[in-house]
C-alpha cells in the first residue's frame, strides 16, 4: 500500500516500501529514490502547516468540518491538526475531515479528558474564535473512533501570545528581578472627576480633569486587583472626600486639589482606596524680605491650595545689631507675651486665609526683641537693621 501521508507511514521500517506510489523496497530502482525524497519532504511540509494551525479554519456549530493540508485515505491513530474554531460549542460536538483533494472522511466525536475520563464537550468548552489541536483516537466514542481535543488558549479563550504585549494578565509563580532596569510606569487615558472615579486598567497614572467631588474610585466597577497602586494627577480645585473605608484620606479629612496636586492610591480592599502619599504642586510658601515698619501692615500672597497650616516668622539681620552679624537668620515669636508694659507692643499678628498672610506689626518703634547673641540679655531690635521673612505650609 502506497504511504500518501506521515498519518499512513509505519512504524515497522520494512512496511513502509511505496510512498506515493514511488518504489522504495529493497532492491528498488535508485533513479526513484530522489522522487520519493522530494515525496516525503511534501508530507512532512503539510504535516506541519496542519499542526501549526496558520491556514486552518473549522467551520460550523457543534457539527464542525475542516479541510486539511496532507493527503490520504482514512483516518489514523495519531493523526493530529491544529486549527481556529469559528463559532464556540453549544453542546455535543463532531468533527469531519477533509484531506486536501480528497473528501470527507466523516464526523467523528470530539471529546475532552476530564480527569482521566473520556468526556463529550459542553458548551463554551469550544470557544468561538479560539484555537485547538484536534488528535484522532480510534478508540474513543466506544469505539466509533473520535478526536481528543486540547485548548491553544489563554483562560480568556484567546490564542496563546507571540508576544508579551498581546498577555493582559501575566501571572508568575514567584518575586520579579528586575536585573538592575527599571519598571516604567504609563500614563492611561484622562479620567473625568466623578462621584465615583472610574479609572481603567490602560496606565497606573492618570490626569483627572473637572471640579466634581470625589468619594469613591471605581467601587462599582472594582477592575483593578486588590494591592494595586496607581497615581492621580489633578488638573484643578474640586474636593477629594474622605470616607472610613472606601476612600481613606491623611488625617482622615477631605482634600481640597489644586492644579499639579498628585495622589498615590493603594486598593486595600475590594472597591477601597487608601492614600498613602498626597504631594502639593504648591506646598510651602518663601516670602521676599520685607521692611519692617512700625504699626504697619503686610499682604503676603502665599499661593497654596488653601489656609496654611503651618506658619513662621523669621528675622534676617541686614547691619550688626545685639550681637548678630549681617546675614543672620532668628526665627522669632510673631507676637510677645508683654512681662512689663514697655514690650507690650512688640511684634507681629498674622491672620492667614486661603490667600494671603494677613501681617500687623507692633506699635513699637523697636518692633522686635529678641536674646541679645553674645550676653543673652534681652534686649530691642533696631528695624532698618533686620527685616521680615514669612514662611507657611499646607
């Protein structure tokens, strides 16, 4: 019997004497031996177009049919192809071949291993779009003959990855080495401020546009992992509500954003979010030297995002005074609490709002006093000689 394809050779060597019909028996013509080369090198090309599974596509629903690469004329133990389903199973499932220019063979059960247990295929075990190797077993379907099927694909039901891109969910056994590189993070699409901030899984940091207030991210959508961490970056004021689990904030108060604000998130749990770091674009304030002029008035505009909390004076020496030499910097009480009456007007009031720092200073002529450097004694402070430094922080 003429071997027409790789499913037809023997396994016993002296069986296998034609292959497609060229004569290859001891003692044979050795003019045939080149063609029956060239015949064996086509077999083995279609055995592996059909086991890769590129150009294969199965047809049909449950009773599915596919047309080969290899030639030959009846099923094998052992025969095997890969191909692309096109409709998932809804049930009980067949499967017929066709050699290449042959016909069909005829359908044959298409059955999974549970277990160890020879098992009909159900519904969704065939994905729609997937891609499965199918091996003939003449001993399955009692006998009958049928094809054991194997899944090419992702639990998703896709193929499996050329490339690490196409994997969105990659998982491993055990703790990353990064090999002394980096793990870069990606910018995701902009997000729209929400009551609930439905962020997707297209980055880890993220521009949150509009002024609506947030108490929650994705809650109802819960697509990120539990340990996830990502970044928000605010483009503007709106408030950032702090919740006792959903949404936990520093110091357990709300947030009111400003533009360039960057919160860094942690998912601790199942639609709750924890804020483990919140960096100001704005989030101290350095004032000018300012002249100090008895009972006169400063406006300071401090820039940050809301009432500072946070405030200091600091005195900068211009000329020699009680000790101090040019360029000394105190920090000082704004405001004194008078021992006799004649310190009763010195210093500073600072009354800050959302904008400024709102400065008095103390009637005296001498308007600060402070330890004098070399004696400790306490003693007044000329004003040309020093001026005012202001500092806040939110």
């Amino acid at each position: 019997m003429s071997k027409d394809a790789v499913n037809e050779y023997d396994v016993t060597d002296v069986n296998n004497s034609t292959v497609n019909s060229v004569d290859i028996a001891e003692g044979c013509d050795p003019g045939t031996i080149n063609n029956a080369i060239r015949s064996i090198m086509s077999h083995q090309k279609e055995k592996m177009l059909d086991d890769g599974g590129i150009s294969l596509t199965v047809a049909g629903t449950d009773t599915n049919t596919v047309t080969v690469n290899q030639v030959f004329a009846a099923y094998a133990d052992g025969f095997s192809f890969a191909a692309t389903v096109t409709n998932a199973s809804t049930g009980a499932s067949t499967m017929n071949v066709t050699p290449k220019g042959g016909s069909a063979l005829g359908a044959k059960a298409i059955k999974k291993n549970v277990a160890g247990t020879e098992t009909a295929i159900g519904a969704g075990d065939i994905a729609g779009g997937g891609m499965y190797r199918f091996i003939y077993d003449s001993q399955l379907a009692a006998a009958a003959g049928g094809f054991w099927v194997e899944s090419l694909n992702l639990s998703d039901g896709t193929t499996y990855i050329s490339n690490v891109v196409e994997d969105t969910s990659p998982q491993s056994g055990g703790a990353h080495s990064m090999n002394s590189f980096a793990m870069q993070w990606a910018e995701g699409a902009e997000v729209a401020s929400a009551t609930e901030l439905l962020v997707l899984k297209d980055g880890n940091c993220f521009d949150v546009s509009g002024t609506t207030a947030i108490t929650s991210i994705e809650e109802s959508a819960d697509a990120w992992g539990i340990g996830s961490i990502i970044a928000l970056h605010f483009e503007g004021a709106l408030t950032f509500t702090h919740h006792s689990t959903d949404l936990i904030l520093p110091g357990a108060a709300n947030i009111t954003t400003a533009a360039g604000d960057v919160a860094i998130m942690h998912k601790y749990a199942a639609g709750d979010w924890r804020c483990i770091n919140y960096q100001r674009a704005v989030a101290s304030y350095t004032s000018s030297e300012q002249t100090i002029t008895a009972a006169g008035s400063l406006t300071l505009a401090h820039g940050l995002s809301g009432i500072p909390t946070l405030i200091q004076a600091h005195l900068v020496c211009q000329s020699s005074d009680r000790g101090y030499s040019i360029g000394d910097i105190v920090l000082t009480i704004p405001t004194v609490n008078p021992v006799s009456s004649s310190f009763k007007d010195f210093g500073i009031s600072c009354v800050p709002d959302a904008t400024n720092l709102n400065i008095r200073y103390g009637s005296a002529s001498t308007t600060f006093s402070l330890l004098d450097k070399s004696t400790g004694n306490y003693a007044s402070l000329t004003n040309v000689k020093w001026k005012l430094v202001m500092k806040a922080w939110y």
